[in-house]
C-alpha cells in the first residue's frame, strides 16, 4: 500500500470524474461497469478513462464473474477516500 503522504498527493491530482467513482465504489462496496455509468452519470467513455487512470494509480481493481466485469476499491483506493479532499490544490 501507498504512504499516506504519497495517497494525500495523488488525491489531490484527481480529476472530479475520477473523485466520483472512487465516492460511488466507497458508498457502494462493489459495482459493474453499467451500474457504475449510472451511478456517476459518466459516459462509457469517460468511465473507461476514469477506470484507467484509477487502476494505474492502484486505487480500484477489477475482476471478471463470467461477462461481469466488478470494480471495488483496492486498499490504497479504500484508504484514499479517508483523506479530505482539498479543493484548488492540485499540485498546479
């Protein structure tokens, strides 16, 4: 797992699609990808970056059930969301 200094950085970096999966993964345990698109009113297309950049950055993984594909956070993603979000600090 990340430090939390290392996890505070990367938090600040987040776009605001990538801070409303991680929120939706964090309130919902366990999402498809369908279910993820309606519950953060992304498009499949930002949905598909959002899900890149946040598995690059290892804060969700994926597993396959079949023709499922679920996303939940991964320890680092779980220990994120605990990190307050500090509006206009993104490191720019």
């Amino acid at each position: 797992m990340l430090c939390r200094n290392c996890l505070g950085e990367i938090k600040r970096r987040l776009s605001e699609d990538d801070q409303k999966l991680l929120s939706a993964l964090n309130d919902k345990g366990v999402l498809n990808k369908e279910t993820a698109s309606q519950v953060t009113k992304l498009t499949t297309s930002k949905l598909r970056d959002t899900i890149s950049r946040l598995k690059g950055a290892m804060l969700i993984e994926e597993t396959k059930i079949g023709n499922n594909i679920l996303l939940r956070l991964s320890e680092s993603g779980r220990e994120i969301t605990k990190i307050p979000f500090e509006t206009n600090q993104r490191g720019e």
